[in-house]
C-alpha cells in the first residue's frame, strides 16, 4: 500500500443538515408559486363585471336623485358615466439566503427569507354633463307610441306604462270635453285615483297600443289610362305607392261631384295610396278583461260614450289631420248609445308626457309619499296581476338589494321587489332606458375598454 494514498469515507449527511435542505426546497417552492401569481392580472373578468355593477349603480343613483330634485323643486342635472379604464398591476419578489455547499457546520443557523407582493388597480372614469341642446330636445319630446308599442309588446305592465306615459285623457262631444288628468300636484290623491279608475276600466276593454296600416291618398283619381307605365311603377311601389282599384259602389260617394259624374259610369277608378305603418291606441279583443264582449256599442266605463267599431285594433286608422304632437286620437265613440246620429264626432285623446315629465310627474308623487305635502298617499296602479305601488321611496339606506341615494344629507332608498307588488325597480329600469335614447355618440368620448397592465 501506498503510504500517499488514503480513501476517505464519505459521511452520510446528518439528518440536521438533511432538514435544512428540505427547508431551502420549500422555499424555493414558495418563491415559485408568489412569483407565477403575477400571471393574475391577466385574469381580468371579475375586474370588468364589478366595473359593470359600478356602472348599473350610478346610473340608478343619478336617476333617483333627479327624482328627489323634482319632488324638492329643485333643478334637473343629468350626468352620465361614459368611460371606465381599469389598470390593474401585480408585482412579486421573493429575497433570500441559502448555502449550496460547504461542510454543515459553516450552515448559517438563521435563514433570511423576505417575500413582497403588491397589487395595484387604479381604474380612472369619465363623467359626461349631458347638457347639450339634441340631449333637451329628446327628453322634451312626448314619448313616442311606437315605444309605447315594443313595452307592451315585451310584457310591460299596461297600467305602468300608460300611468307614467300618459298626462290626460279627453272625452266626449266637442262643445263639453271632459278632461281627466293624471297627476298629484294640485288635487292629490283623488286626482290621481280619478285616473286610475278611468284608465282601469279602459284596460279591462284591451286598451293597448298597436301597429296599423295608414292608406294616405296621393292626387286626384282616374282610370286605366292614366295607370303608370311599368318603368314607373317600380321606383314607386319602392316608396309603399300602389295604384288600388276601388269600386265606385263602395266608395265613389266620398269623390267630389265632378268626379262621380266622371266614374259613375265605368264603375270603379283607381286611386294613388302610399301604405305606411303607424302606432296608435285600440282595443285588443285578445288584452279584454275575463267575460267582456268587446264589440261596437259597448259602454266604455261610466264616461257615457260607446265603443265605436274603428277603435278595434284589427280596423285601420289614422290621427286625425293637424293632431298636436304627443296627442293620438282613439276613434273609439259613437255620437249616441245606439252608434247613430249626426251629431260632432267624438272619441279619446291621450296626451303623452315626455321622458322629462315623468321625472317631475314621479317628483310631484313623491312629494305626497314624504309628507312634504297633503295628503300622504303611496300610487298604486290596477294591473293584469292585481294592485300593486308604482313607485314608493322611504328613508335609510335599504338592504343589500335595494337602490339607494343620498340627497340633503339624508339617506333614501327604492325596494327591488321581483313579486311585482312593489314596481318602484320597474319604473327605475324605465326611466333608465328612455333617457338612453336621447344620448348621442357625441356624449360618449370613448368606448368603455378596461386595459390590463401586467408586469
């Protein structure tokens, strides 16, 4: 054997040292799993469904604070959210110290471990001041019956519709109109219940609103020779112009008498008609109440008129020439009870509130609701489903669900009642859709984007 030479076995580690390299692995596990979490931020969706519940909570405050302004009499301000940018931002570092080699009795006896993670979201908004003239003029202008149509059409309660949407009704003969209206400023409760009882004895009957066919004339009549060339026709029946035969038995004694004379004779005359689509109020037989026969003749309540056969939704009509804007006319009355007689037509007319009016007509109810003037009384309306509250708002801040504002200092708060016996989140998502229409792509500076700014 070589006195030079010598094996040195090698130690098994001690189980101290075995620990302390378990413990550097863990670690290291631990600085991996802070350090992957900065992938998070790309995870972005619950950020953008919070900024939704944000910007759903805005818009109902901002409505019900113009709501409390017009029952203090105070002015109108109408503010939207526009633009929402989120930045969100995660930073992860992990300082440590650990020997990778050396014998273990040169281990340092205490690991230096000092983990740091930082979150930072700071979403920015823009808040636009609707104030420009094309926003005034759509919340002054009498809420359309085409609008008033589609709501119905998608299951909107008739009563809370027409309740909101409509600020009078006028009825019988032109020299003794009777006029109800429907509001609270002045007469209070029994105004508004005088409404109610009107407006419910006309739903029961299917007062609705519905498309028609209007047959506009265009020109004088006349026969074969004057029909137009194919050519012609063409550009015509584009634009809804049609060429109808009528038969002059039926309907030549509505010609002047020059024109009688010249189609007596042949029988029949052709007359331009444009056909377009118009909205208006009717009676739907399929929207009566149980056990009513809606025909011509029927008592329409206890006003003292008779349902007359154009005021069926299935029968053409048209408003009546040089009709105010936001007035329809409901062709619906006979001069007397038998549906006879010579005497001045007579039927309904509903003047349509605009989306401003609401606001002040819901302000107006309001201020009876909070006692600010007598009598106290909460609205209720009669709809398909039984009595329910149109809009009711009380004190403090409400549960979890409710909608809720400050306004004076002082905390108020609609209830969201999916039962339907309480409409008050109803009208709310209402008012919220029609004020929409009249914002203009001026009034939105950017598109709502949500950025994400991952490191």
């Amino acid at each position: 054997m070589n006195p030079s030479s010598r094996s040195t076995p090698i130690a098994a580690p001690s189980p101290r040292g075995s620990t302390r390299l378990l413990s550097a692995a863990g670690l290291f596990g631990l600085a991996a799993v802070i350090l992957a979490g900065c992938h998070y931020p790309d995870k972005f969706s619950g950020h953008s469904a919070e900024y939704n519940v944000q910007a759903a909570t805005i818009k109902s405050q901002n409505l019900l604070v113009n709501i409390m302004r017009a029952a203090y009499r105070q002015p109108l301000q109408f503010t939207d959210l526009t633009t929402v940018t989120g930045q969100t931002s995660l930073t992860a570092s992990a300082n440590f110290n650990l020997p990778l080699a050396g014998p273990s009795f040169s281990y340092p006896r205490l690991f230096q471990f000092n983990p740091t993670l930082t979150e930072t979201e700071a979403p920015s908004y823009t808040v636009a001041v609707l104030n420009t003239k094309e926003f005034y003029e759509g919340i002054l202008t009498p809420i359309p019956t085409q609008m008033m149509a589609y709501y119905i059409g998608i299951g909107m309660p008739r009563a809370m519709l027409m309740t909101l949407a409509i600020a009078e009704i006028q009825y019988g003969p032109g020299d003794a109109v009777h006029r109800t209206y429907n509001r609270a400023d002045s007469g209070g409760a029994p105004t508004y219940e005088a409404f109610q009882k009107l407006l419910g004895d006309l739903i029961d009957l299917g007062l609705t609103v519905a498309a028609v066919h209007e047959h506009t004339a265009i020109g004088p009549p006349f026969d074969e020779k004057g029909l137009p060339a194919p050519k012609d026709a063409v550009p015509l029946e584009a634009q809804g112009i049609k060429a109808v035969r009528h038969s002059f038995a039926e309907t030549g004694s509505s010609l002047p008498p020059d024109q009688q004379a010249l189609f007596r004779k042949a029988g029949y005359y052709y007359q331009l008609e444009k056909t377009s689509i118009a909205y208006r109020f009717c009676f739907d037989r399929s929207l009566t109440r149980s056990g009513v026969d809606l025909r011509p003749g029927v008592p329409i309540g206890d006003t003292g008129e008779v349902l007359d056969a154009s005021a069926i939704c299935s029968t053409s009509a048209a408003a009546a020439p040089g009709q105010p804007a936001g007035e329809h006319a409901l062709q619906g009355a006979a001069s007397d009870a038998g549906g006879q007689g010579a005497g001045p037509p007579r039927g309904f007319t509903f003047s349509l509130r605009s989306t401003e009016a609401v606001i002040y007509f819901l302000g107006e109810l309001m201020r009876h609701d909070l006692g600010l003037v007598p009598p106290r009384f909460t609205p209720t309306i009669v709809s398909e489903s039984g009595p329910s509250v149109l809009f009711h708002i009380a004190p403090g801040s409400g549960d979890g669900t409710a909608i809720d504002a400050s306004f004076g200092g002082h905390d108020y708060h609609i209830a969201v009642d999916p039962t339907g016996r309480d409409r008050s989140s109803q009208v709310m998502d209402l008012l919220t859709e029609l004020l929409a229409q009249n914002n203009s792509a001026k009034d939105l500076p950017a598109p709502s984007v949500i950025p994400i700014l991952p490191r």
